[in-house]
C-alpha cells in the first residue's frame, strides 16, 4: 500500500525523464545545426533543470514542520487546564500560557487557537493533520505529488 503512494512521484520522474530527452537529445542536439547556440541551450536548460531537480527532491525528503516545544503546555498547565469546566476561564489560562508566545492568528472570536489532541498551543499557521494524528505548520505537506504526510519520509 505504501508503494502506491510513490505512483505520483513516479509519473512526474517519467515526465521530466521525457522532456529532457525531447529537448536536449529531439530538439538541441539534432535539430540545432549551429554549435554556439547548442552550448547556449545545453547549458540554460541544464541549469534550470538542475534547480528544479534538486528543489523537488529536497521537497519530497523535507520532514513536514512541527510546532517547537515552547508552544506544548507544561504537565501542570495541562492539568489545570483540564480541570476548567468553562470556556472563558480555559481562555484565560490559554492567554497566561501564550502571552510570551509569538502568535498573532486568532479564531473568529478572537481566542487563542489550541489542539485538544496535541495539547499544545497552535502558532499561526498550524493545523491539526488528521492523516498524521499531529499538528503540522503551515499545513503545505498534503499534496500528493510529494508524498508528504503518509510517513514514507
């Protein structure tokens, strides 16, 4: 089942095996008569493929982000937080606990955004990822064309 997961990655390596071929051997190679502007193309389109390689490759292996330790609650912290029965007074904790904390993204109703399952803080940007039972930063892990979130990397 795992394996299936890499059927996207595959089909893009097909593709960009395709196009190299079509340009540097169809199109450079035997259709460009003069030497110069071979070289020229040889080396632009080399270049450019060398940056998207090396940048989809790095995007594939990258580990998706998680929140740093500073936004988890402490054992006491969480403690006093399940003990509140209330909305607002587990607000007023929330706000004591990230006062420090560099957030600026709020819910509609302006209270601090917390992951009961994390027990954690949410920073901006951060998600709960169901698939990865974690919560995840700017949530860009789930595209299917890197493989991110089915813990293959």
């Amino acid at each position: 089942q795992r394996v299936l997961y890499w059927i996207p990655v595959l089909f893009i390596s097909i593709i960009v095996a395709w196009s190299y071929y079509a340009y540097v051997v169809q199109l450079c190679i035997e259709s460009i008569g003069n030497i110069g502007e071979k070289i020229v193309c040889l080396l632009a389109y080399h270049l450019f493929f060398t940056m998207f390689a090396w940048a989809y490759w790095k995007t594939i292996f990258t580990k998706p982000m998680i929140p740093l330790k500073e936004f988890h609650l402490s054992y006491a912290d969480k403690e006093l937080l399940e003990r509140e029965d209330r909305g607002e007074t587990q607000q007023e904790i929330l706000r004591r606990i990230a006062k420090d904390l560099p957030i600026y993204t709020r819910t509609m109703s302006g209270a601090i955004r917390y992951c009961d399952r994390c027990q954690l803080v949410k920073p901006d940007r951060c998600h709960h990822c169901s698939v990865c039972d974690k919560c995840i930063l700017k949530m860009d892990h789930h595209c299917p064309w890197y493989v991110l979130c089915n813990n293959l990397v």
